[in-house]
C-alpha cells in the first residue's frame, strides 16, 4: 500500500473494520491531495471521511462496506446515494433532488441547486463545472457528493458549493444523448455529448439546443398615475405570443496527473428572440384605445478558458482560471397605441476578461487560503430610433481576501476571512466611480453527535447589473419613460446566521435563522418630468432589513418510501423615499415512491408572497402541485411530469408609489397545465472514461430593455 495513504484510528476497531477499510481505500487507486484532520480516515480521493462511518465484513461472500447516507464532515457534508436514488436519475441534478435533503431545493429544469437563498456553485471532482456538464452527468458515476454549507479553502468566495465526485477510467470513451420535449405548449430541449479518455488526457464534445413557443399569456391590470392635471388610470387586457431558441457547443481538451490538472476550451453560444409580441386594449376614462408591442434579441456570444490544479506535499494546493468572453447582442422594441409610438433599435458589443487565483495551505490544526478574482468587462451600445445614442462603458471589480480557520478539537473549529472589493466603473469618461469596500466573514462551527451547528456573519459591498448603470431613455407608454442611473455610490451591508443540521435516526432536519442590513441600497424611484410624464429611475439611500426562519425535514420509513416538508417565515423592510414592509409564510411538502424500476413523486407547494427590494412591488403566487413518475433501467431513464392539469396558475403583481402604480394579474401556458417527458441514454465504447466539465459563458449585457 502506498505510503501516502494513512490511517488515523484514536479508538479500538475490530479487525473485520480494519479489513473492510483497507480494502476500500485500495479499491480506488487514487492519491489524497491533503492531510486528514483528527479523528478521521485519510482516503484515496482526498476527502478526509469521519471515522462515523460504518464498515462491516461479511466472510461468507467477500468484504461490504456501508456507510451512512448523509455524513457530516467539518464544512460540508458528504452525501452518499443509495441505489434507489442512482437508479432513478437522468444526471445530477436528479441525484441530489432524489436525495432530498432539508432545505435544500434542486431546479433541475433551469439547472440550480439553492439553499439559504444563495445559490450553489457548482464542480465536478473539485474542478469548476456549468449547468451543461451536471445535466450530462450519469447518475452511474457519482461515487459521492460533497455539499459545503460553510466553503472554505479552494472555494472561498462562494456562500454554496456542490461538487459531484465522479469516477475516474483510464481508457474508452461514452455517448450520452437527452432531450425533454412539453405536451401543452411548444417547449424542448435536446443535447449530446461524446468523451474520449486515453491515459492523461480526455477529449469532449458537447452540442445542444432548446426552443419555446410560441407560447401564450394573458394579463389584465389596472395603473394610475399622478399628474399635476390629474390622476390618469388605464386599464388593459392583453394577450401576448413569445418564442425563443439557442444553440450551444463546446470543445474540451484536459490533461491530468496525480497531482496536476490543466484544461483549456472553446464554447460557441447563440440564443434568440425572434418574435415577442403582445396586443390588446387600454381603457382611459371614456376611450377604448388599440394597443400592440413587439420586441425581439439576439445574441452569439464565442468564449476560452483555461484553468489548473496543482497539489503537493499533502498540504498545499494552488487553483487558477482564466477566461475570455466576446457577445454581440441586439435588442428591438417597438410600441404603439392610438395616439402615441416609440421606437427602440439597440445593439451591443461586449467583452469580458475573468480571472481568479487560490492557494490552500494546511497543516495540523490550522488552514489558510488566500483568494483573488478579477471581473472586467467593456460595453459598446448604440441606440437609435425614438432616441438616438450611443455609450462606452468599462466595468471591473477587484476581490481579494485571506481566510484563516483553526481547528480547536474534532467538534469545534472557527474561521475567519479579512480583505477588500474594489470597484470602477467608467462611463464615457464623465461618469468615474471607483470604490475600495472592507469585505469579512466569521464562522464558528461546533459539530454534534448527529449534526453541526453554525454561527455565520458577513460584512459585504454590493454590486449592480450595468443595464442599470446605463443612463439610456426608453419610453415606455405616453405617461411614463424609464431611465438608468450612472452616479453610483457605496453600497454595503452585513448580516448573520444561526444554522443547524442534522440526522436523528431517519429523520433529516435544518432549522435557521438569518438577518440582514444593507445600507444605501438603489431602490426604484419616481419622479415627475415637465409635469407630464413620470420617468421610473433609481435612487439611492436604501435601508433595508430582512429576517427569516426557517425549518425543514425529511422522514425516510423505507429506502423506498421517503416524505419531506418545510415552513419559511420572511419579514422585509425597506426605508427610503419610499418605505414597504413585508411579511409572509409559506411552505411546500412532497412524497418519493420507489416500485423496482419505477418511481412517483407527488409534491406541492403553498401559496407565496414576496417583495422585490429594488421595485418595492409585491408578488403573489398561488398553491401548485405536480406529480413526476419515472422509469429507470439500464443505461435508459423516462420522466414524465405533470403540473396543475386542473388549474391555471395565476401570478399577481401590484406597486402602490404616491406618482405611480399597478395592479396586475396574469397567466402563462408555461406555469400550469402541462406534461413534460424526458428521456436520457447513454452507452460506452471501449472502457468507461472519467467524466469531462464542459462550460458555458458570455459576457453580461447592458442594454436596457423591457
């Protein structure tokens, strides 16, 4: 056995245990990439494993190892499927939300896994992966999941990170094809992948497209606004078609060694919006007026990047990416109503330039990372039609920051990060923000028997979409014009966090509480121009504060039969020119049946209410439910889901400003009444190959839009 593998055993083991984790650990023939922690077992893979896991010897048959589901490991659990939850999953999205963990909710159509209102960045085998590449993972290969609720380390920086274990062949190769087709409107998706491994390095291949529609919507609303002369209300009906589509392929080349790993790609990305149109009537007082709008974009966005790991003596670990993006982006909008027409024709030319760099050290009881990104990007727009315009927008932002963590005995650990954000906007040369921001963050964690509890708190800056900085003026109907704000200001804010989770037998729970301030916000604001027309802009001053609990669970009976539910309460407040408040409950429940090679999969969710803290308007949205059944066997799977066949799903929408506001209530085809079926297969040629990240990215886009 190779030196570098050790064990660490502080208490007795029977002899059985000792076989069976030998045996385990040669069964994978990998190398660890950092020292274990007390009281823990080094593995092959690097991932130092709590000595709670189990391992039993049959001696009639060979050596079993066992190990619980769920593992809780320093800052992140270690999530191990079973054969159930493998067996019935198209990727790894699918994985996850078969393992139905509390809290933790899986989009597996859009492709995200959340948690604590943060979004998870997502890996595979500790190396950055998109959307595409865990959609095209294959539940077969995911030896585990490491899921960090509190990232340190190599991923400092994220507040969520999901990274997929895969497992790893020398030589051969695979063929995955997907695609999910929706019965009720016009909506799918279609991809696939080749991978070709021969010894070091590994070739990808990867394709794909989606389209929607034409898909319809109706919308009904009532606005006012407030003039000098008089209130103004205007009510509407409106009927709407939209369609979009994209088409997406990237090429992958890596080389990989025991220690070093380097990848470079090329990624093609094109998407459109080629018709969104909408018609209906506006009633004003006594007249009835024709209304009609049509939009449509476009994009074709080329990107490169290249990143690398290198690891060394068990206790250091460097981490770096450089990426490249150009998008050519276009925008149109036309809007006409008796009386009155506006006419916008936009296009863009962006580049972005992304970086960031990482080293870990570890030793003993302590660990430290340093971590710096840099973003930039340059904006090129014209505008013309209604408005004629042009602007230049150069936009970058310089993060660094060191973290410390030390581990005081196998339960209780504290960590701690300290730096700055830098940003700089530049428009046109007569707009210069440039901002140094103190960043922090502090955790204390202290492990129990069964789960970890957590105390976090932040100290951040925040950052706004350059569609917002954009000063460009839209119309948008005779009363009202939009326009962005270029005079930035600092905007910051901190917050807090008490987190446990934790597993009692077969039930899974995670309760918390969060609370945040953010101070100098940008908040929509309203004002009067020439004393008849209300332009929507952005002021800043902002205070805000939020608070929630939260409490969620999942009950195993069986490893066939699981249920979970969840119950949040959210309270908001915004002070500025303009002060909501918001306070809200709702939650959602769900059932997993597994039948052999079938399973059913009823869930729901309760009626939600919510405040955007920008807009300051509210959003309602009513109970729905679904049911998912799928089949699974072999290298094929089948997922038929249906949503609200009874019911249509109506969302409302209203704002209530002293100048302006709206009631409004709508539905679209795509919310409710509607079987989606997806079916994945895959096969392999020669031996199975290590699985390949593919990404995908653009440059961000600054055209104002509607």
């Amino acid at each position: 056995m190779d030196g570098k593998n050790t064990l660490e055993l502080k208490s007795k083991k029977t002899m059985h245990t000792i076989i069976a984790i030998v045996l385990a650990m040669l069964a994978s023939h990998q190398m660890p990439t950092q020292a274990s922690m007390a009281d823990s077992i080094a593995v092959t893979d690097g991932t130092a494993i709590p000595d709670t896991l189990i391992a039993k010897a049959d001696t009639l048959n060979g050596v079993v190892v066992t190990a619980k589901e769920i593992v809780r490991y320093d800052d992140h659990l270690l999530l191990y499927p079973n054969k159930n939850q493998r067996q019935h999953a198209a990727n790894g999205f699918d994985v996850v939300k078969n393992m139905m963990l509390p809290g933790v909710t899986v989009d597996r159509d859009n492709g995200s896994i959340s948690a604590m209102g943060a979004t998870a960045a997502l890996y595979v085998n500790g190396l950055p992966a998109d959307v595409n590449d865990i959609k095209m993972l294959r539940p077969k290969d995911i030896i585990r999941i490491e899921y960090f609720d509190a990232p340190r380390g190599k991923y400092s920086g994220y507040q969520l990170v999901v990274n997929f274990i895969a497992k790893k062949y020398k030589y051969g190769g695979y063929v995955m094809m997907n695609g999910s087709q929706t019965i009720g409107y016009n909506r799918g998706n279609y991809n696939a992948s080749a991978t070709l491994n021969h010894d070091k390095m590994t070739y990808t291949a990867f394709v794909g497209g989606g389209f929607s529609g034409p898909v319809t919507s109706e919308s009904s609303s009532t606005a006012y606004y407030n003039l000098p002369s008089g209130q103004i209300q205007r009510s509407s009906e409106t009927e709407a078609k939209s369609k979009s589509n994209s088409q997406y392929g990237q090429l992958r080349l890596r080389y990989q060694n025991k220690q070093t790993s380097l990848t470079s790609y090329f990624g093609l990305a094109r998407s459109a919006s080629p018709g969104s149109e909408s018609w209906g009537k506006i009633y004003e007082g006594d007249e009835v007026k024709e209304s009609s709008n049509f939009s449509k974009s476009g994009g074709l966005s080329p990107s490169v990047s290249f990143n690398g790991e290198h690891s060394w003596h068990n206790s250091n670990r460097l981490t770096f990416n450089l990426s490249g993006s150009y998008s050519h982006n276009k925008y149109d909008r036309s809007y006409t109503e008796s009386g009155f027409s506006t006419l916008t024709n936009s296009k863009e030319d962006a580049v972005g330039l992304n970086g960031n760099i990482n080293y870990a050290y570890f030793k003993n009881k302590w660990s430290l990372s340093s971590y710096t990104s840099f973003r930039g990007n340059l904006y090129n727009s014209e505008y013309s039609g209604t408005y004629d315009t042009r602007q230049h927008m150069w936009q970058h932002d310089l993060v660094s920051f060191l973290w410390i963590s030390y581990y005081f005995n196998r339960r209780l650990s504290i960590s701690g990060a300290g730096g700055f954000h830098w940003q700089y906007t530049d428009l046109r040369g007569a707009k210069v923000f440039s901002e140094f921001f103190p960043r922090a963050q502090f955790y204390l964690q202290y492990r129990t028997r069964r789960g970890m509890l957590m105390w976090k708190s932040y100290l951040g800056s925040a950052t706004y979409s350059p569609n917002v900085i954009n000063d460009t003026r839209i119309d948008v109907n005779p009363y009202m014009v939009k326009i962005g704000t270029p005079d930035l200001k600092r905007a910051y804010g901190f917050g807090s966090t008490i987190y446990y989770s934790g597993q009692l037998g077969k039930l899974k729970l995670m309760l918390s509480t969060s609370h945040s301030y953010n101070y100098n916000y940008l908040i929509n604001d309203y004002y009067l121009e020439n004393d008849n027309k209300i332009v929507q802009s952005y002021a800043w001053g902002g205070r805000i504060y939020s608070g929630s609990a939260y409490a969620a669970a999942t009950y195993s009976f069986t490893d066939k039969f699981e249920m979970t539910g969840s119950v949040n309460y959210q309270h908001t407040s915004v002070s500025s020119n303009i002060s909501k408040h918001y306070n809200g409950v709702t939650g959602s429940a769900g059932l997993k049946w597994y039948i052999k090679d079938f399973s059913l999969t009823p869930y729901i969710r309760f009626y939600s209410k919510s405040m955007d803290y920008m807009s300051l308007s509210y959003s309602s949205f009513p109970t729905y439910y679904g049911l998912q059944a799928t089949y699974s066997r072999k290298n094929l799977y089948v997922a038929l889901n249906c949503l609200m066949p009874f019911d249509k799903l109506r969302s409302k929408n209203y704002l209530e400003t002293p100048l302006y506001g709206y009631d409004t209530t709508s539905y679209s085809r795509s919310n409710s009444q509607y079987l989606t079926i997806t079916v994945s297969y895959s096969f392999d040629f020669g031996r199975r190959v290590e699985r390949v990240e593919r990404e995908k990215s653009s440059a961000s886009s600054s055209l104002m839009t509607m």
